[in-house]
C-alpha cells in the first residue's frame, strides 16, 4: 500500500481537536509499515507524534489497550509512551526527546542492551491487573494460519504474480510441517499464554545515549507467547542488513548478535518455562519465516497491507525473511549451543 496523502488542513483541524494549535510543522516520520505517522513542531518548541491509526486494527478495542498499558507502566514508574490526546482513528504522543530509534544493530553491546528492554517490559507487563489484555488482531501469530492465507491468495492471484514466486512458494512449502510447533505447544498448555509485545522489531524501541530505552508501539501488545516476542528480535536484530534489502549476499544472521540478543534476554526474562528455553532458537527461525509469508502474502494480494515504497518492495522484503531462514538453518547447531550456553 503506498502512503495514502494527507492535506493540512485535515492535519491541522485534528491536532486542533485534541489542543494542538500553534504548530509549525507536520511531517512523515520513522519507517513503521502500519501506521501514517507525522512528527509534529510547534512555537513553544514541544514536539509530539501525531499518529493516523490504521485501519487494521480494531480502533477501540486498541484504544482500550493502549490507554491500559500505558497507566500500568506509568504507575510503577516505567517510561513508557505518554499520551496527548486520542480520538479514533488518530492519536497524539508526546514526542520522546533524546531517544532515537534505528532500523539495524550496529554493536553487540546494542544488541544485548535491546533484548534486555524487550525482556523488561515483558517484566513489567507480567503485574498488570486483571483482566487479560483484548486480542487486537487474533491469530496473529499463528504460523499455519498465516501459511492457510497464502495458499488463498495464491490460489485467488488477484494480482497476477502467482508465476514470479514459485521459489518462494516452493521454500515455504519445505516448512510447512514444522510451521504448527508453536501454536501446538501453547493449544496443549505446554506453553504459557503471557502478556506480550508482538512486534519486538528493533525500530519498535527507542534508545537514549544514557543508556535509558523506552518500549514503543504498542498496538500488538496483547497475550501471546514469549518466543514470538525472542524471535522477532532476533530476526531483525541479528540481521546484517535492512529488511528491504536487495542484494541478498548481505543478508544474514549475525551469530554475535544472535548470542549477544540470547545474553541480553536471558539475563531479564527470568520466568521463561521449559518448553520455552528449549524452543528459543526454532522461534527465530519460525517468527522469520511467519513475516516472509505475511509479505509474500501481501504481495500476491496486490500490496493491500504493508506500507510499500515500490511495487516489488513487499517480495524484496519476503526474500530477505527467507535468506534470513536459510542463514539460521545452517547455523541452527551453533545457536543451539549458545542458548544452552546462557540458559543451561
Ligand atoms: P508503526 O506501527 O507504523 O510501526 P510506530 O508507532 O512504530 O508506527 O512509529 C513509527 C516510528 O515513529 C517509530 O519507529 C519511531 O521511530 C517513531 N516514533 C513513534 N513514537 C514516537 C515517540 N513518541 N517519540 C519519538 N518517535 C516516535
Ligand atoms: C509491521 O508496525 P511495524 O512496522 O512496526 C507489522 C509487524 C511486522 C513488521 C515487519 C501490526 O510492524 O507484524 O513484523 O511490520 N505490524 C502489524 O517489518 O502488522
Ligand atoms: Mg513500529
């Protein structure tokens, strides 16, 4: 989906809505590929995040779990996202100041310090009162589903480019059968349901040079499981380069990142049971491939979803996913051997 445009005046007349009225300037910002995101100047010099909800999600069923989220985290006095104003389908943040977010790890010392803030605020979220939190998007996770989706839309090729991607269709194939691991363990009760990020890319925390880091999009947050949450930081944040990247010999997973994400994370997310410590590796593997289906899914849906840049961008994205796989697979033994390094 190209960004859709916005006038100014519409822009205006929202941020006036929820008290915003000496603004200077709205602009597009951060690479989110949900979301229509504007960072936001005025006279007085503060700065905010204004943000137009997508249509993906249900609005007030999200709107409820944000404003939740949010008091919980402020209560025990976690930085956390702050909100301005919110009036479905947009809403204001305030704008963290001195916090920057990046789409890649560039140290191990990054790496390690991200893992840890994804584990601390599964930490922090584990004492939030009853009720669970409200499932923003079911299934979301759930591998075989999204594998179902593809086969449909595949099998409908709405846009014609079923024939460009017999390779990739082809590679999920070969993984189908361990495609349902996962969700199995968690339908058997082997596995906890937790309270849960959901989208724990490495553009999803912002990180201040003093070391403090602050969780961000939070609209996934929801209950899940703790692998999803493992995995989808390391496939982003064990990534050698961008997710859109086209040259596909520089796509690969780091193993000293992947270690220093196993160090990072272990270290804080002290609850983790079993079925979970034994499945941390596999997770990578499986969340990776989950998000290669989900953008192959979008592309032959005719690029419905995900924010796109150009036509082929949601394929480019499913084969870096998929070259991301293929360098976890060949060292699958190694990184075995660092999760029992760190967890026993
Ligand atoms: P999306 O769901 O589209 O990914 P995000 O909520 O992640 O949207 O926001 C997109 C980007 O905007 C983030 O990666 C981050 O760089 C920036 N951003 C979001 N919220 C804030 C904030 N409160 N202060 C500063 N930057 C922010
Ligand atoms: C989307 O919102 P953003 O850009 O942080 C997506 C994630 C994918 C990710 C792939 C609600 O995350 O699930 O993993 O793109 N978010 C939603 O980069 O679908
Ligand atoms: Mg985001």
């Amino acid at each position: 989906m190209s960004m859709k445009e916005y006038s100014m005046q519409e822009l205006g007349s929202v941020l006036a809505s929820m008290g915003i009225s000496d603004y200077t300037s709205v602009d597009r910002y951060g690479s989110g590929h949900i979301n229509d995101t504007f960072k936001v100047e005025t006279k007085s010099g503060k700065r905010y995040i204004l943000q137009r909800i997508s249509d993906v999600f249900p609005a007030d069923v999200l709107k409820s779990n944000i404003l939740r989220i949010t008091s919980h985290l402020q209560s025990k006095g976690v930085k956390t996202l702050e909100v301005v104003g919110y009036e479905n389908p947009w809403r204001v943040y305030r704008f963290l100041e001195g916090y920057t977010s990046t789409d890649l790890v560039t140290s191990v010392e990054q790496a390690e310090f991200v893992a840890g803030a994804f584990a601390k605020f599964q930490n922090d979220l584990s004492d939030l009162p009853e009720p669970p939190l409200l499932t923003v998007l079911p299934r979301f996770h759930d591998t075989p589903d999204r594998i179902r989706l593809l086969d449909e839309a595949a099998a409908a090729d709405v846009a014609g480019r079923k024939a460009l991607v017999a390779r990739e269709l082809d590679f999920i194939e070969r993984r189908r059968e361990s495609a349902s691991k996962v969700v199995d363990l968690m339908a058997a009760g082997a596995m906890p349901v937790r309270t849960t990020h959901n989208d724990t890319k490495i553009n999803n925390v912002m990180l201040a040079p003093d070391g403090s880091n602050v969780v961000i999009d939070l609209d996934t947050t929801m209950p899940g499981s703790a692998l999803y949450d493992f995995g989808d930081m390391v496939r982003t944040s064990s990534a050698a380069a961008a997710e859109d990247e086209k040259d596909l010999s520089k796509v690969y997973s780091k193993k000293e990142y992947f270690e220093a994400l196993v160090k990072g994370y272990t270290s804080s997310a002290k609850f983790l049971v079993d079925a979970e410590k034994e499945n941390l590796a596999f997770s990578a593997r499986l969340i990776t491939l989950t998000i290669g289906v989900r953008f192959l899914t979008d592309y032959l849906a005719g690029d419905t979803y995900f924010h796109t840049a150009y036509p082929d961008h949601n394929l480019v994205r499913c084969r870096t996913q998929l070259k991301m796989v293929e360098s976890m697979e060949a060292q699958a033994d190694e990184y075995e051997a660092i999760v029992r390094k760190y967890i026993g």
